[in-house]
C-alpha cells in the first residue's frame, strides 16, 4: 500500500488548523463544516494533498493508501463506547473526527446512510456485546468475510476512510484485490455481465435500526420508506454486473456472503467462484494503529476484519469510518436536499 509518514512539522501544522476548526464546530458532522472542508481541507500541508490527490486520480496499484504518524492521547479519548448509539454531546476525539473529514474532503464528498448507524456521516467502529457473531463491523468472534462496502446499493462511497483510535490487541483488517492476469479472458466476460445480486448486509437491516424515539413525526415516516425501500432491495436484489469499467483493470462490486448461489446459471456460479478464490489468496491483514489513517478504493480492493475476543472493559479496539463519493449528486433522488450526505 502507499504509506504516508506524517512529519513533526506536518503534525504541528494539522493541529493548529484543527483547533481552529474545532473553536467553529463544536461536530465533525456539522452541516457548515461538511459544506466547508474542502476549503480547510486546502490548508492541510502540501505533501499529504498531493498525496490522496495521486490516490484518487492516478488509479495507481494497489488502491489503498495509509497516512500515519499523527498522534492519539489515549487519556483525552476516553474509553472506547459500548454502542454507536451512545455519542457524547461533544464528541472527545473530535479533532480527530475532523481530520478524518478534512483529508476525505480531498477525495471528494462525505455521505451517510439513513439506515446505517442512525445516518451518522462518522460510524463508531467496536465490538458491541450480543454481537459477537453477526456479520457486523461490530462483531467480533466472527470473521468478518470480505466485501465491497454497501456493494448491494448503486450509491455506494468510492473509497472507505478509517481512522484508528485503539487497536490494544493488533486486530487485523483484511484487504484484497484481484490478480487479473490469473483470470480467463472468458471469465471476466462473464462476471462484466448483470447475472448476479448481492443483497443489503446486516448493517441496514431494520433489525439492527437505532431505538432513538425523539424524531419528528416526518422523519419517522422517512425512516419507515427508507426501510420499506431496503426490505425491498433485500427480497428482490436487481441482477447485476460484478465487474465494470474497463476491461483491462475492471471495477469490482462484491460481497460473498450477501450474493444468493445462482442455481440456474452454473457458469455465474463457477465465474464468481473463480474471482472469489482469487482475492482469497491474495487477502492480506493489517492491524491500525493509533492515528492511521486508511483510504481504501471501493471500486478496487475489498476489506472485511478477522475475527478476535472482545474485551468488553472500555479498552477494544475503536475505530472511526467514513464513506466518501466522487460526486453526491448522483444520488441527488434520494437525498432531502442538495447539501444533505445522508441517503434515505
Ligand atoms: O473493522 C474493520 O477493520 C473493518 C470493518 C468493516 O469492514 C465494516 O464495518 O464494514
Ligand atoms: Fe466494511
């Protein structure tokens, strides 16, 4: 992967534009600071925009990029939260929060999802108890497979940021792309076809919805459509391509453990097999550490995690994510109004 080593110096700089960025906004998702962090996202020093800059317009392997190197005071962070439903009025990792902003406005437009962790921009990463076996980013004792992040939803983010705050254990993320050359010709034919379907994973389930009952009688009514409209997608998953774009260095679309087996049609079926045995063997782990920074492009490389024993005692590994788009107008439809991240 591309590795970035923050300097003294950069450090220095960073911080100072952080707590005055931080006097202003007291959320890293407050709407103002979300409309404004490219502009502050243009003083972050030279060399690390120049640096998700090339990750995004230059396509160059692997598709992952690390910035590390920033420090994290583990005593000012606190401990790490039981649920993503428990935030703090003011969050205390909020510099860190808007670093995480502030670098993916580089890379383009930050986005939410109204059924996913109650349409927060910036997700809580940890183990929660009774999760311990879903196919969650909050599980723990299960590996977490593989996947393409929303891979079933056409607005997915074109890259994956996640900021580490603790990783006491060297928990490992896993990440993956396809070897091409090990590919028939007539395989990636195949996959560049729409004869597959990946359902919504776990996280937008309504079962995994936030109790919050302080919403306005309209949002209530939003959510329930945007649960209608998931349930929908769930029951009737649309075929489509895993592969696209070009075909000499395809975009991926995937998520094993969500796509049906396609009974009807064994050369999809051998197809996908094919693609999914070769990212298998060239998945990778890597544990973050405190202050990494990691982009991963969305369209290029899966990520999933292994699986580890919880704590439980305020110390498991924590870890904040954001979901970036090249362009949110796309999903102009289904947004409440045009500075809205959040996809209903
Ligand atoms: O925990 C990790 O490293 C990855 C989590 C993840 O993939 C997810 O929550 O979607
Ligand atoms: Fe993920």
């Amino acid at each position: 992967m591309n590795q970035l080593v923050l300097s003294t110096e950069e450090i220095t700089e960073i911080k100072a534009l952080l707590s005055e960025v931080a006097r202003r906004h007291n959320s890293a998702e407050d709407p103002d600071l979300l409309s404004d962090a490219c502009v502050y996202g243009h003083e972050l020093p030279r060399r690390v925009r120049k640096f998700l800059n090339n990750f995004k317009t230059l396509e160059s392997p692997p598709g992952i990029s690390l910035i590390s190197g920033y420090t994290i005071d583990d005593n000012k962070i606190g401990t790490t939260p039981t649920h993503w439903k428990t935030k703090p009025a003011i969050s205390p990792s909020l510099e860190e929060e808007i670093l995480l902003v502030l670098f993916g406005s580089l890379l383009g437009d930050l986005l939410g999802w109204l059924t996913q962790q109650d349409g927060h921009i910036i997700h809580d990463v940890m183990p929660i108890k009774g999760h311990e076996h879903e196919q969650l980013g909050s599980s723990s004792e299960e590996l977490l497979w593989w996947h393409t992040e929303d891979a079933f939803h056409p607005y997915r983010c074109d890259y994956l940021a996640m900021m580490c705050l603790r990783n006491l254990d060297n928990v490992e993320t896993t990440m993956g792309y396809p070897d091409w050359a090990e590919l028939s010709p007539r395989t990636i034919d195949i996959l560049f076809e729409p004869r597959f379907s990946i359902h919504p994973d776990e996280s937008h389930l309504e079962k995994n919805k936030s109790d919050i009952t302080k919403r306005t009688g309209s949002q209530q009514l939003m959510l329930k459509s945007s649960y209608e409209k998931i349930n929908r997608m769930n029951k009737d998953p649309e075929k489509i391509s895993v592969l696209f774009g070009d075909r000499k260095s395809p975009y991926v679309r995937i998520d094993p453990y969500f796509m049906d087996p396609l009974k009807d049609d064994e050369e999809a079926q051998q197809a996908l097999d094919q693609l999914i045995k070769n990212i298998d063997a060239n998945l990778f782990g890597k544990a973050l550490q405190p202050g990494d920074f990691i982009f991963i492009d969305n369209y290029r490389v899966v990520h999933g995690r292994k699986p580890f024993k919880a704590r439980f005692d305020g110390y498991d590994r924590w870890l904040k994510r954001a979901n970036i788009t090249r362009d949110l107008r796309k999903s102009r439809a289904t947004r409440s109004s045009n500075t809205s991240p959040v996809i209903f």
